[in-house]
C-alpha cells in the first residue's frame, strides 16, 4: 500500500491536514500524520545557533543577506 507523511512544521497546519486526508482517501493512499506536539519546527535550534555565534564572532554587519539555496558548508 502507498502512504504519504506530512513532518515538521508545516504538518501543524490544520487546513493542509485535513485535505490531505481528504486526497489520501479518495486515491486509497495511507496518511500518516503526527501529532501536534511533534509538529515543531527548528526555532530553539536555530536560536541557540545564533546566540553561539553572536557569542563567538559578535554581531553581523547590517548588509548580511540571507539565501534559501545555501549549503551548510557555504556559512559555517
């Protein structure tokens, strides 16, 4: 049987939730969806990330962009 699971963050998202189990349905498709309280995202890492490196390198400049498409080694 094929099946689908929703993760992170976004899985939190009751609209998206519900028509996905609507869809799994009607194509016969296994919905695997956690619960609510594993549906967090990364905040508390990402903030514990940058009180290290505020810490560790001070402040950044205030022309610091930021990419989506960055690779962990372009930044670290």
């Amino acid at each position: 049987m094929k099946g689908l699971a929703l993760a992170g963050g976004v899985a939190a998202n009751s609209a998206l939730r519900s028509g996905v189990t609507e869809l799994a349905q009607e194509f016969g498709v296994e919905v695997h969806l956690p619960t609510m309280a594993m549906c967090t995202d990364n905040a508390a890492m990402i903030a514990a990330a940058g009180t290290y490196r505020l810490r560790h390198d001070g402040p950044s400049t205030w022309d610091l962009s930021a990419s989506p498409n960055w690779q962990l080694a372009d930044v670290s």
